[in-house]
C-alpha cells in the first residue's frame, strides 16, 4: 500500500541557509501536517491543510511557511536557518480532518 | 486546551515480562486517542487507536490498550514483551477542538533487558 513520502531524507543545511521539505501524502488523502520532533522531543504540531487551505497553525517560526498544492502534495519551506532548527520533520496525511493520520518517516534536518 | 501525560520517561523491564505504559489525557469530551511507537531514527508507527466502540482496544505487536473515560486514561499493555520491542512509546489524542491535529506526550522509552 501507498504510504506518506517524504524528501529529502536527510538535509544537511548552514546557518542562515533555506530548505525545503516536501511530503506528498497518500493518494485520496487531503489533510496534510507537519510536526517537528527535537532531540529527545516529542513530536511538536507546527501547521495543517486540509483541502489546499491552511486548516491550523501551531508553534511555527514565522521563518516557516507551508503551502498545500493542487496535487495535494505540500512543501515546508525554511529560511534563515539556525542551529535549534535541526530535528526531524514529519508529515503526516489523512482523508478528512478527523481520520486516523499516517506518518512518513521523515526529513532529518542538520543545520551547521 | 488538550494535554497529554505520559508520567513514565523510562520503562525498564526484563524480557517475556508484562508491562504497561501508562498515559493520561486532560479533557474527556470526544477525543480518539492513538499510541505511536518510535525506533531509533525511524518514523513513527500506529501501534492502535480507540476512535470509538469497545474500550478494549488491540493493536499490532500484541499490544492493547483500555479507554478509562471517568480516569482519563488509556494505557498501554503487553502480557509479555520481547527485546525487539525496546523503543520510544508516545500517547496522542486528538479532538474538534484542537481540529483533530494530534497531541502528544512527552514519550516513554521502554527498555527490554534480556
């Protein structure tokens, strides 16, 4: 069966660099989020889409942005990176808001 | 707004032993609660989820897990655990009022020792 892909796998990015994460979620499913685990963290929400639309948004950095695409793949996009920045992101998609949630096995990224 | 506790950081525990994983959430109005598991620099998987129905709730691995609304519990139980089972372990809730994005724990490492 389809499952959530995530990419790249790992990321190794520079201070004050920009990354992009992209996730395409499994087919039919048009509620995609994103968390974000730190080291020895739990996962942590930082923002949703359902539908193409911005359906929640957690504890985002406003150097974060996320959109939904019309192929309801979606994208995390980072800027100005800094050190705390380096976890692993997950995305995760479900049909409907209020399905069951499947998790790819995200994007580690390192930021140096 | 919803919060989940997961009391136990470390789980130790001698394999073929039983264990349980305890998690306690904040509201009881309608939520569904889900227990991930978590292997080093791996994804998280769904172990079991209670949505609705029997509060008896069983998963994957052997695992199972009860629904104790009056306690605002659901707690994670294998009758007999193996080494392969040593992992991280996070309890998440989710409901409509926290637009069913999941909530989650701080995370339980349990540790099989042979």
């Amino acid at each position: 069966a389809a499952g959530v892909i995530q990419s790249p796998r790992h990321l190794i990015k520079e201070k004050r660099e920009t990354a992009t994460l992209k996730c395409y979620p499994i087919p039919r499913h048009d509620t995609v989020y994103w968390y974000q685990q730190g080291p020895g963290q739990d996962p942590q929400f930082l923002i949703s889409f359902y539908e193409k639309m911005q359906s929640d948004k957690g504890s985002i950095p406003d150097r974060f942005s996320a959109q939904q695409f019309s192929d309801y793949h979606s994208e995390l996009n980072m800027s100005s990176l800094e050190l705390g920045d380096s976890a692993l992101y997950f995305c995760a998609s479900s049909f409907d808001t209020h399905t069951e949630a499947f998790f790819g096995q995200g994007t580690r990224l390192t930021v140096v | 707004a919803q919060s989940v506790t997961q009391l136990d950081s470390q789980v130790p525990v001698f394999e073929e032993a039983p264990v349980e994983l305890r998690c306690n959430y904040s509201s009881s109005v309608s939520v569904y609660l889900f227990w991930y598991v978590q292997y080093p620099n791996q994804g998280l998987q769904l172990l079991l989820k209670y949505l609705s129905g029997s509060t008896l709730v069983k998963g994957i691995n052997g695992f199972e897990a009860e629904f104790n609304k009056s306690q605002t519990s659901f707690h994670l139980r294998k009758p007999s655990v193996h080494i392969s089972d040593t992992a991280e372990y996070f309890c998440a809730v989710s409901d409509r009022d926290s637009s069913y994005k999941l909530i989650f724990g701080s995370g339980t490492r349990l540790l099989v020792r042979p």
